[in-house]
C-alpha cells in the first residue's frame, strides 16, 4: 500500500527540518530516508552518513510519560544514557531542539542495522540484553531521578493499573464482554493482599526499560540483540521486562515479530534470562517474577482500554505531554492497533493468557522454573 499524499508530506516536512538542523550542527554529507511509521509514539528518520556511522532521530508525536517536550527529551537522553552501558540499546549522539518545525524536538541515536527478531529463536537473545540491563549497578538514590525510583515499586504499577482501569468503564459491551470483564476484575482484585510477592518486588530492583516487547529489539548479523525503544525506563523489578518480552499480548502486537509462545517456551526463557542474571541472583525471586508478570498483562489490557477511550480525540496543537490522536499515526499503523486492542480485550484472548498464567502459577510452585 502506497503513502498518502498527506504522509508523503509530512515526511518530506520532518526531513527538511531534520536536515536543517543538522546543518547547523555541521552534519552536511547526509542523505535522509524516512522509516516506516509502526510506533505510536515517535516518527524516525535513518539518517546515513558519509563521514561516520549511520544514525536515527526520533521524533516524538507525543510523550507517554505525560512531560512536557523539555522534559521528555530530557527523560529520553537519560534513558539512552544509562541504558547504553549494557551495550545492547543504541547510543545517545545528541538533541534536536524544538522549535516550530519539531514542536517535540527529537533525540540522534545510533543507526542498529538488524532485522525484527524472530520467535522463539532469538528468545536466548533478547534474555542476554534484558539481563545485561537488568545487571547494570544501582546508582544511589539521589542520582536516579528523572528516571523513577518509586518507595514502593508494586504500588506504583498498581496505581497506574488502576488508573489505566477506569477506562474499562467506557467500553462498549460489543468490544469488552461480560466475562472478559469478569476475568479482568478477579484479576485485578488479585493485586491486593499479595503481600510476599509485593515485597519481593520493592525490595530487588533494577534499571528495566518497561517497553520491552519482541517488536523493540533488532537482532544484528552477529545475533545480538538490541532494544531500540528507550523512553519509559525507571528503577523497579525485572520481572515487568520479562513479562513484556514474552507475554501473548506483547509476541502478537508487532506483525514483523508476531508469534504465539507455549507456555514451555516462556519457562525456557526465564530459565535463560536467570542463567545470564546468575540463578542465586535475588532478583530472581519466582514470586515476584509471577506476581510482576499478571501485573504487566494488567497494565497492557488496561492501556488497550485507555487508547480505546483516547484515541479518537483531536491532535493537541500545543504539542503537550500525552496524545493519543489518530491524526498523529499512518492511518494503516491505527488500524492495526484497533485490530490487536479488540483481540486482546476478547474473551477468547483473556483466557488464553489466564490459562497461561495457571501453567506458569503450577511450574513456580514446583520449582520447576
């Protein structure tokens, strides 16, 4: 399917403006190529240089962090800059300022030249850059901002469950049924009196991305992965990665990595990422691992509601913190995301991930994983 003359517009727009800028920074031997748009959030520019490596702007539609466009990029540069030390995310290479052009402004990274991961088979991978995050050390507490530190981490991701939840309410019945909702809100009850698996939790953490499903990893030539997507990183518990990279709702979101793991499989992958993290490691510790796990599915069902509700309201022309508007994404990347948020929030797909989460509950208890 071809671009629209209003994409091919805006494409040649955020080129120009790009290549203005990067001018100015004494970047002239440059050809710039638009990339698919497959993300919500920013649009990207590939830009290949003749004098060095090849890098990517990213260009935020939006912030999902709710920051204003300083703040975002701000937030974003520490993402880079302190994920990048595990060596498998892009480096941080510099800032676009905001201005008219680029209301949002836009971070350079480096260019990854690799290919979407395929599953099950880079699992192995994407368990070696998960970890090699996940063992980066602690900085002390006063130099973790702006990146989230929170007291208590399971708190935070209940309150922003439950945040995400209340649009639950505003869902028609034909798209949220009876009994997907039912399952939702036993699920949701579930969040509290879980009191060892909250403690678990508070007490072991680390850097983690918190956006690390498959379709943000590239695998290079040499096979390794590298998450290309930084911009919701904080201080809380791995399990929330290892749950995003290998939940349903996260192998079937992105059509160039979409896959359908057994439940085997998932075990396998924990087992692998332990192995890489070291198994007597306490971040290891199986019932938060579980507990962070239907608390990631929970946050992921709850944003599909929260889009559901949000997404067909007007494009923000002050450019502020979060926007979910149609008018900002390719309207084939929109239809996509309409298709996966409706599966997902079906019965059917509920189900499949409680049954899931039954086998994975069985293996945990026996120590099997």
């Amino acid at each position: 399917m071809t671009a629209s003359t209003d994409e091919t517009r805006h494409a040649k727009a955020l080129c120009d403006a790009v290549r203005a800028h990067l001018a100015s920074r004494g970047e002239t031997g440059i050809d710039l190529q638009p990339m698919p748009d497959t993300g919500l959030a920013h649009d990207h520019i590939w830009i290949h240089r003749r004098h060095g490596p090849d890098w990517v702007a990213r260009l935020p539609k939006q912030s999902q962090m709710q920051l204003g466009v300083e703040d975002n990029l701000d937030f974003q540069a520490h993402c880079y800059r302190r994920a990048s030390e595990s060596g498998h995310t892009p480096t941080l290479h510099g800032r676009l300022p905001s201005d008219a052009t680029l209301p949002r402004g836009g971070l350079l990274v480096t260019a990854i030249h690799g290919r979407p991961a395929r599953l099950p088979e880079d699992l192995p991978a994407i368990a070696e850059a998960l970890a090699a995050i996940h063992r980066l050390p602690l900085p002390a507490a006063a130099t973790r901002p702006p990146l989230a530190s929170a007291a208590s981490p399971w708190q935070a991701m209940r309150e922003e469950i439950m945040a995400q939840a209340q649009h639950l309410d505003m869902l028609p019945a034909t798209l949220l049924d009876r009994e997907a909702r039912r399952h939702i809100d036993a699920a949701l009850a579930s969040l509290d009196g879980n009191d060892a698996a909250a403690a678990g939790i508070d007490t072991r953490r680390c850097l983690i991305s918190f956006d690390a499903h498959p379709g943000n990893f590239l695998i290079t030539p040499e096979g390794k992965a590298v998450l290309v997507d930084l911009e919701k990183c904080r201080y809380s518990h791995p399990g929330f990665d290892l749950a995003h990279a290998s939940l349903y709702t996260s192998t079937t979101w992105d059509p160039a990595s979409h896959a359908v793991l057994e439940p085997d499989t998932v075990i396998q992958f924990y087992r692998q990422w332990q192995a890489r993290l070291g198994t007597d490691d306490p971040l290891a510790d199986e019932a938060a691992l579980l507990a962070a796990r239907r608390a990631m599915w929970l946050w992921s069902i709850t944003w599909c509601a929260k889009w559901w509700h949000l997404h067909r309201r007007e494009r923000d022309a002050l450019a502020r913190g979060e926007d979910w508007s149609t008018a900002l994404s390719d309207p084939r990347l929109i239809a996509h995301v309409a298709d996966r948020v409706t599966h997902y929030l079906s019965t059917p797909s509920v189900m499949r991930v409680n049954d899931e989460f039954c086998h994975l509950q069985r293996h945990f208890a026996a120590g099997t994983v």
